[in-house]
C-alpha cells in the first residue's frame, strides 16, 4: 500500500513540477 501511495504522490508531483515550469517558460 505504501508503495501504491509513492507511486500515486510521485506522479502527482511529476504533473505539478510539469505545470511550474511550463508557466515559468512563459513571458508574464
């Protein structure tokens, strides 16, 4: 179950680090 959860906290982490940098690619 543990590694379920990493897993699951790993890719919601990738997404939101794929999100930060694509809006900080962007000129505000």
């Amino acid at each position: 179950m543990d590694i379920f959860v990493s897993l699951v906290n790993g890719k919601i982490f990738q997404e939101w680090v794929g999100e930060a940098m694509l809006a900080a690619n962007q000129p505000q």
